[in-house]
C-alpha cells in the first residue's frame, strides 16, 4: 500500500538546513500494522505529513496504492486525504463548539453523504469505540482519552483503508494509552492498515513491525 524509496526533505531555518529526512526507506503493506519509533526532532512528523499528503518531498518516490504521488492532482490529492487516509493525532483536533457526533460527522459531510447515511455511520464509529452513550457532549465535558475516542471515531467513519495515527497516545496516562492501543488492535484485525508514530517503546512494541528513525533514516527493528 505504502512504498517510499530514498525519500529526502530539507528545510532551511535561518542560515542552516536541516535534514528531516534523509532518503528514507518504507514499504507497508495492505493490512499491515506498523509503528514508527524516534525521539523529538528525528523527522517522524516529517514523514507522517508526506505520507499524509499533507506536505511533499524535495526528492525521491512516494506510491500510494501503487500510484506515484506526483501523478495525483490537487483534487485527487484532496480526495485521498479524505476518503482513502484517516487521521488522529496527539492534540485530538476536535472542534470544541461541535458535539462528539458533530466531530465525527464532520468528514462525511465534506464527503456530501446523505444525512440519514451519516447518522448512521457516525452511530458505528462512535459504538466502536465505545462511546456512543457520550455523542451529545461538547469536548470539554469529555476526558482526554475520551476525546482520543471521538478522534479515532472521525477518523474511521470514512471508512479509510489507511489509518495514520501521530503519537495517538502522548498526551494520556497509562491506563489510558492502553484503552487506545485496544482500540488499535481491534481496527487491524478488522482489515485496517495502521502506521503509527511514537516515542514510546512500550507502544511501537505492540504493532506486527518496529521502525525506527533517527536524523531522517529510517531502519527495520530486529529483536
């Protein structure tokens, strides 16, 4: 699904370059649940945008699905964004003014879904992670992993056959991080395809493969 080969990103802060990534290697398949491990500034937030097509790389090649990336217009590119990739991310992005349901419909009207469809789609996501009983509170009457919850729930009701998620779990306890990774693995045995960026060794440690980053190179993790 995912194949990214000698894939390199520069960005020029003041007089200096930096290197986010530096011909980075990947290959995922359909199905796969991998997770993308480094510590703060070695280019993981880099490599989720592009991957994401949220962001370009100066060189190398990006095929999604087997398309190089360069091929997709802007409105393509916006569709795969919307239809084919879901994201979380750490801060949850939820509109505070919108319900929880109000969240999770939100993709599906951008889609133009039937409001009969999306209310009952938007009912599967939010039973799936269990959460349908809170779909009429605002965010700030739910707890973080709550709000994770309503964020995974916006990210599937598209139904997407690629699950993008940025430290999915940096900003919760413990407890709470394993209700998410829960979440998670109940996605990939459903048939999804996860990558999921961290710096917790704990959490990498529960995707089928370990890939870790560092200044940009990316490398396989052996046991």
């Amino acid at each position: 699904m995912i194949r990214i080969n000698k894939l390199s990103k520069r960005y020029k802060i003041g007089s200096e370059v930096v290197k986010a990534l530096d011909e980075a290697t990947l290959h995922v398949a359909k199905g796969e649940f991998v997770s993308v491990i480094g510590p703060s500034g070695s280019g993981k937030s880099t490599l989720m945008n592009i991957i994401g097509c949220l962001d370009v790389a100066d060189s190398g090649e990006y095929l999604l699905d087997g398309i190089p990336i360069e091929d997709y217009t802007e409105n393509q590119l916006a569709a795969v964004r919307n239809r084919k990739i879901g994201f979380v991310f750490q801060s949850f992005n939820l509109i505070p003014k919108l319900t929880a349901e109000e969240n999770v419909e939100l993709p599906l009207i951008y889609q133009g879904v039937r409001k009969a469809e999306r209310a009952e789609r938007v009912a599967q996501a939010l039973e799936k992670v269990k959460l349908r009983r809170r779909a009429a509170h605002f965010p700030t009457e739910l707890s973080g992993g709550q709000q994770q919850r309503v964020a995974i729930a916006r990210a599937i009701v598209t139904r997407p056959s690629l699950i993008l998620a940025d430290e999915p779990t940096g900003n919760l306890d413990s407890k709470t991080t394993l209700e998410i990774m829960d979440i998670f693995h109940e996605l990939h045995q459903q048939g999804n395809t996860i990558l999921l960026i961290t710096h917790e060794d704990d959490v990498a440690m529960q995707a089928q493969r370990r890939v870790h980053i560092m200044d940009g190179r990316l490398s396989e993790v052996y046991e």
